[in-house]
C-alpha cells in the first residue's frame, strides 16, 4: 500500500522544494527584539470598509511605535469574488489616511524580501506546505461531491449536531492511499483537506491581547485546504504566510476568534510557533429599533470609506475619531495636545474596548471641526482645492477664479487662539460660503420674501429705514470695537436700545435692540441669520459692495 510520502509525491511530482528550503528562503527577520512585524491583508473584492481602515490603522501604528514593519498581503484566492480596480482602490484610500506600508503589495510593484505578497501568485509555496502536511498523514484528498455535503448537512442538522466535515462524518479520511489513488487515477475531482486531531468536546486555552485569556473548543474539522481549481483557501494561505513573512502580530476584528482554534490547529501540525493574536471589536451601528449589529457595506453608508473622501471629511479626524474607538484613553490625551502630534499618542492593547463601539457621526464631526480649524487658510484652501478637483466642479471654479479671496474667506476668524468651527467637510463648503459670490447671493436675495427677516416684528418700512441709516453712516474701521459701536450710535438714533438690559426695562421705549439692527443687516449681506463674524465678513466684501447690496436689498423691498 501506498506510504502518506508517496501518496504526497504521487499529488505533487513537480514539487520539489521542502519545508525545510521555505525556512531558508524566509528567514527570520533581523529585526530588534520589541518590534513588531504586522499585516493588512485585504481581499480585492470592493471598497475598503471603515472597519478594515480601523484594523489597518492600528497595524500600521503597532509597527511604526515598535519600530517594526507593517505590510500588505493581497489576499486574492477568492477569485470568484474579485472586483475589477479594487487592489488599487484599496491602496489609494490608504494613502489617503496616510497609511502606507513600508513593504508588501504597493499597486505598480512589490517591495520586500518575504513575497510575492499576492497570494494567488505564491501557489508554489502552499503546494510545498500541502505536499509536507500528506506526507506525515495530515491531509488527504477528498471526493466528496456537493450532494453528499448537502445529504451530510441535512443528517447532522437533523440529529441536532454540530455542522461540518469532521470525525465519523469525513467519509474520505477513512481511505487507504491505494484506493484514493484509483479515485485520481478514474478522474474523479477532489479537493484537500486537512486532517485534524481535535475533539470540539474538548477546550483549549487561548491568550488574546486584547481579551487576555479565555477557553475555546478545539478544532475537530477537516477543513478544506486546497481547491479543486489548484489555490489554497483563506484558513490554509494565511498560516504559511504569516509563517514565512515571519508576522509577530495578527490584529484583526473580532469575528475571527470562531476560526482561531482551526488556524492554531495548522500552525501547530505544522510544528510552527504561531503569532500572537489581537482581536479587534466590531464597529456598530444602531437601528431604529434600538438594536445593535455590525456596520454594514450594504446598510450603511458609513461602512464604505469611499463615504468619507467624498464627503469631504479630512482624513486626520477620521483616524483621530477611529483612534477613540481603538484606545480608552486617547481622547483626553488629544484634548491636551490640543489636537496636534498625534504620531506621539502611545497605543497600547490593554486600552481597547472589550465590547463594540457605536459609530458616532456627530463625534466625526467634531473632531473633523477641530481639525479644520487648526489649519492656516493656505492649508485649509489646499485641501478644499484637492477635494474640488475630484468631487466638486463648482468649488473648483470659485478657487480657480480668486484663489485670494476665497482663502480671505476661509480665514475669517481663524488666526486666533480660539478659531472658528464652522466647516467640517468639504461637500457643505461652497453651500455655506456661497452669498460672498454676487451671482449666488443675488439668486437667492432676488426672492425676497424667502429672506428671514422678522416680519413679525418689523415691516418692510422699517427694515428699509435701518439698511438706508446704515447705508448713510456705516464704515469699516481697522477695529472690530469701534465699527460696532458705530452700530450701536445708529441704531440708538432709529430707537434701537444698546442692549438687552436697557430693552428690558422699558420695552415699549425702544424698537428693539441693537442686536435686530446686526441681525437685519446680516441678513442682507449673507441671506441667512447665523453666518461667519458680520465685520469680518464685510471686510471680506469690502464696504463698497457691502453698500451696493444694502442698496439693492432697500430697492427689493
């Protein structure tokens, strides 16, 4: 009868390379003894999901803190459900958020002694692993054809059993070598699978470093190992690789530690130390109903990162906000650096949340708001211009025809210690700067009725009498103090109180306060009643297209 070796030679004749050649070929990275060697390792089957950015920003963080290497595998064995351009895609949202590996699967070319990094072109590489695993009785060829997997399923789904393809039901283990010979040689197609020594009856001890330790049930399934259509499956490619690109860390989310206790199975029929395990929580999102699942690519649009890049979202608060979820205690720590280096914040695995972590689109916003806010209007007007030129024609066209006045925009308030927020993406900017364009502000003033002036409180006649005071008296001091104060001595003059205070004491003396004269003017030169500082932004428009729209809005009424 045919020896495991000789059924393993008689599968693979054109394999000659070993285990033993593999070591050799791989080495142990000459890396200091703290570092840390970590991998993303996506599948070019659509768009990156904010949870894979999560996962991929912690790794990169691990590494670069270490001073070890993060790098990226393209797990590309699923070939059915690859999607065209995706392996790009992936890589250039990386980039986006400033996450790059130092080696691995760049796009245009593959950096790094370990690889190739493309797991459908490392197919030499599992046949010598499988090829190892028959000949010392670890794997077999299986002929099960779907039909019996399904009677299969049917039985043990009946008898209230464990599902899968292990002990009395994995039929095709049961075969000596000669007569799984004959089935080959009849043609009959077969896959491998690996032939696991597990009982699920029984536990072993896992250690995690995010969830320290905790028992599991052992694996007891022959799991597929190698496809009819000659590449590996995910459980098997990963094991070698991680082994041979010498992976000391594997972070990943949370839904894998179900298929732990089949990955320590290999790694250890394999006689390898296996890496240590991070198991990330899940970002959540909550329904309507009040319940919580898994952010969702079909669902949400907030699981595809392609979201944020068009909304405009800076990417610097995205990984600030992603980096709250990841670590407890980062969040104080960026208040009091003040939003600035984050490169210094120190991860650590004992700071991650053991549950999972509802996404908080109004948290994004406010870190996005601080983030914005911290940028010079060079800085701010870059990455608007950046954005527009890939998402948005008409903000493009504004920068381009006054790059100056746009940025003098943009600026309003901003070069003090406590700048404005009123900018969080860029997909509402243009909408919220939109009446310091004549054109613009003339299409929506031209409906006058629609202008929210206080009808309730002040007609036509005296709307008009306040703009033609103001249009008479009004200038643009170098202090913001004194042209305000000439805005109070207007008013005063029409009846206007000086303040709240005054008002209230003897309402029926006054028209109103000075406050509805700011308010009415506001609204003439912005078309809205909460805009950026009102002496700021007419020094912006200039007092002399600040007259020509109080002219044009008193000629209106």
């Amino acid at each position: 009868m045919l020896t495991d070796k000789e059924l393993a030679d008689y599968i693979f004749p054109e394999v000659k390379e070993t285990i033993e050649d593999l070591e050799k070929r791989y080495p142990k990275r000459n890396l200091k003894e703290e570092a840390e060697v970590t991998r993303f390792a996506p599948s070019p089957t659509g768009f990156l999901h904010t949870g894979s950015l999560f996962t991929a920003m912690i790794c990169d963080k691990v590494a670069r803190q270490s001073g070890g290497v993060f790098y990226l595998r393209l797990e590309d064995t699923d070939t059915k459900r690859e999607i065209e351009n995706s392996k790009t895609i992936i890589l250039d949202q990386l980039k986006a958020f400033n996450i790059t590996p130092s080696e691995g699967f760049l796009g245009d070319k593959q950096v790094g002694d370990y690889g190739p990094y493309v797991q459908s072109e490392r197919a030499d590489i599992y046949k010598v692993v499988i090829k190892y695993l028959i000949s010392i009785g670890r794997a077999y060829p299986c002929f099960a054809t779907q039909e019996e997997l399904d009677a299969m399923r049917k039985e043990q789904e009946a008898a209230k059993l464990i599902t899968g393809y292990y002990g009395q039901f994995a039929k095709y283990r049961f075969l000596n070598n000669d007569e799984r010979k004959a089935l080959i040689d009849s043609g009959k197609p077969f896959v491998i699978r690996f032939k696991s020594l597990g009982n699920h009856i029984k536990k072993i001890r896992i250690h995690d470093l995010i969830r320290g330790e905790f028992d599991i049930a052992q694996n007891d399934q022959d799991i597929v190992i190698y496809k009819s259509d000659g590449l590996p499956t995910y459980h098997l490619a990963h094991v070698v690789d991680d082994h041979f690109m010498r992976t000391t860390t594997v972070i990943r989310g949370e839904e894998w530690i179900a298929s732990l206790p089949i990955h320590l199975d290999l790694f250890e029929a394999l006689g390898w130390e296996a890496p240590r395990y991070a198991h990330l929580p899940l970002i959540l999102k909550q329904t309507e109903e009040g319940t919580r699942r898994k952010l969702s690519k079909r669902l949400d649009k907030e699981a595809a990162v392609s979201f944020f890049l068009e909304e405009g979202y800076p990417t610097e608060a995205i990984i600030m906000y992603l980096m709250t979820i990841a670590n407890s205690n980062f969040e104080e720590w960026i208040f009091a650096h003040k939003f600035k280096d984050m490169d210094q914040f120190n991860f650590t695995f004992d700071k991650v949340s053991l549950e999972g972590a509802l996404f908080d689109i109004n948290k994004l916003n406010f870190f996005s708001r601080e983030c914005l806010a911290k940028l010079t209007k060079k800085e701010i007007t870059d990455m608007a211009y950046e954005y527009a030129t890939k998402y948005s024609p008409k903000l493009k066209e504004v920068i381009d025809s006054d790059r100056a006045y746009f940025e003098e925009i943009l600026n309003i308030e901003r070069e003090k210690e406590n700048p404005r927020k009123d900018y969080y993406r860029f997909i509402d900017l243009y909408e919220n700067i939109a009446f310091f364009y004549e054109d613009d502000w003339k299409n929506i003033v031209n409906d006058i009725k629609n202008l929210p002036f206080n009808r309730e409180k002040y007609n036509n006649e005296t709307i008009k009498e306040v703009l033609r005071a103001i249009y008479d008296n009004i200038d643009l001091p170098d202090e913001e103090s004194v042209w305000f104060d000439h805005l109070k001595q207007i008013g005063a003059k029409l009846g206007f109180a000086a303040n709240n205070k005054e008002y209230k004491e003897s309402p029926d003396s006054y028209k109103g306060v000075v406050a509805d004269v700011a308010e009415i003017l506001r609204i003439t030169l912005t078309t809205r009643k909460n805009s950026p500082n009102l002496y700021y932004v007419m020094r912006v428009l200039g007092l002399e297209k600040s007259k020509q729209r109080i002219d044009y809005i008193i000629t209106l009424l």
